[in-house]
C-alpha cells in the first residue's frame, strides 16, 4: 500500500494565483503515481493545524506548497504533534512546492524555483537531513526552517508584510522596505545568553539566527558555511550603531559578508535566550512571519526532520 503525500498550501497564493501551477504540481505527482491528499488552508496558522492534524492520523509524508511561511507552519504543526505525543521528527518527510513569494528555503535545499521542476525532485524522492529548531515565545512553541531575525530584520519583515496584505507582491518588497525599516529603527536592550554563556548585552540594532543560509531573495547575513545539519545554529549581532552606521553595514547582506564585519558578534550555538531590558518588546520573525515576542528561547531539539533535496 502506498504512503499517502500530504499536501499543504493556499492554491491562491502568489505565483499560484490562478491555481493552474497548483493543479499542474499535484498531476504530475499524481502521475508518477505518488497518493496526494490536497488540504487548502483558509487562513494565517492553517496549515500548523493541518500538519498537526495530519500527523495525528498517521501521516508522515508533507508537501508544503508556498512560500517559506508554509514550510514554518507545516515545520511548526509537526514539531507541535511530535512535542506532545513523543513522535521522533525523524518519522517524517517534508517536501516543498514553491508556490510563495518567499522561496528562500529551498535554495539550501537545491530544489528549483519552478514548481513543476520542483515536482520532479519529490518524485525523485532523493533525501537529505535538516536539524529541527524550536523556538519558545510566550505566544507558543514554533519551530524555524530557515532564517529569523530581531531588531531591523523583523522590523523588514513586518513592514514586508503588511505591504503584501494591501495587495503588493513580489520578491523585491523586502529590499524596498529595508532602507526604511533600517533607519527608522529603534534600538531597545537586551541580553543574549548563547549555551549558558552571555555574549550580549545592551541596545540592538539588529540580530539574524540561522539554521539556513539564505533570507530576502537570496540575501546572506550569517556565515556563508552555515548548514542546517550540522548540529549548530548561528547568529550574527549587530549592536546599537547609529542609523547611518546600520544602513552601511546592511549594504553588506547583498555581497553575503556581514557576518564577517568587525562590528558584528558572530556566535554558533545549540541553545540561546534573548530577554529584553525595557518595557519596549520586540517582535521576532521567523521564516518570514511574525510568531511573537521576545523573551525568546531558541535550542536544538536533537533530532532532524527528512527533507527532500534536489
């Protein structure tokens, strides 16, 4: 009996907008003869329940089909099910689709922009491994794929994402909003505790956690050799510097060497704590959304989740 594919995603979204890249992924899949359950989410956190749902009844095959949001909310829906029924993540295989506007995600993972091609790689069915990360807000328990931030970069995505509610799209809304988010922002204290040590204390201007490499279309802020299976997590902090001084060192994303920057603190660790120093609490972003605020606890789980790779 064949496993059944578990089909996550808005046919609506971005470059799915007419459904026709939708239908064509799912009929070549189904050609191939692969089983695929289609589940359309209906709104924001939809596809966390549907994952955790999905997982519940046995399934342990997901295709996330959107952009780095939907790998968050499938990732985050399967770590939930697997945090409260003592499920290894290694039980499951994710694939992903890219039907979004943020497609960040499966640049670490080799899989090609064009969804038809993208198809050809689940049914391929070639696997690598991704180190699961949970992230503990006092909103809940999330889990990253990729790429988050504080300070400027969740300010970007914020900003980002409220132009994309008014009905703005394209991959190049991120870097049109970052002068903007870099200057205007406001640089509140914290303290960053990596692996019990602390590394960090005082105004933020920004901060970028990686577990992928690649965020904002291609743009690299943490150390190029970073890998989502090596067991380690990455950080690069950008202390309070003046606006001027931030937007120079910003620049620095689009030839992929901030991280290396002598004004940077670029840290790997296995677990991290970031507590704010005022009533001024900043949001976080994670692959591409906002989940919550800070106080922020951020560690490897140990286990890593199978992925299909191109």
């Amino acid at each position: 009996m064949k496993e059944t594919w578990m089909m996550i995603g808005n046919p609506a979204s971005a470059s799915a907008t007419t459904g026709d890249a939708w239908n064509n992924s799912v009929g070549m899949l189904r050609e191939a003869g692969l089983e695929v359950e289609v589940c359309a989410t209906l709104h924001a956190g939809h596809a966390i329940d549907l994952a955790k749902e999905g997982a519940s009844k046995g399934c342990r095959k997901f295709i996330a089909a959107g952009g780095d949001g939907t790998v968050h909310e499938v990732m985050t829906g399967l770590l939930r099910y697997a945090d409260e029924t003592g499920t290894s993540m290694a039980d499951f295989t994710l694939a992903v689709l890219p039907h979004g506007t943020g497609n960040d995600w499966i640049r670490s993972a080799g899989i090609p922009a064009d969804p038809a091609e993208a198809a050809k790689c689940i049914i391929a069915g070639k696997t690598a491994k991704e180190d699961v990360v949970r992230m503990t807000f006092p909103q809940g328990v999330f889990c990253m794929a990729n790429i988050g931030g504080i300070g400027v970069d969740a300010a970007i995505c914020d900003h980002t994402n409220n132009l994309k509610k008014k009905g703005h799209k394209g991959g190049f809304l991120f870097t049109m909003v970052a002068p903007y988010s870099t200057l205007s922002r406001k640089r509140n204290p914290v303290e960053i505790e990596l692996d019990g040590e602390l590394v960090y204390k005082g105004k933020l201007f920004t901060a970028t956690l990686g577990n992928g490499t690649y965020r904002g279309s291609g743009l690299i802020q943490t150390a190029q050799d970073t890998r989502w299976d090596d067991g380690q997590l990455d950080i690069s902090i950008m202390p309070g510097v003046n606006h001027f001084k931030g937007l120079s060192l910003m620049m620095h994303c689009l030839k992929g060497d901030l991280a290396v920057q002598p004004e940077m603190i670029t840290r790997r660790f296995k677990k991290m704590t970031v507590t704010p120093l005022s009533d001024n609490v900043d949001i976080v972003e994670v692959d591409g959304e906002i989940p919550g605020t800070l106080p922020l606890t951020m560690e490897l789980t140990g286990e890593q989740i199978n992925i299909i790779a191109g």
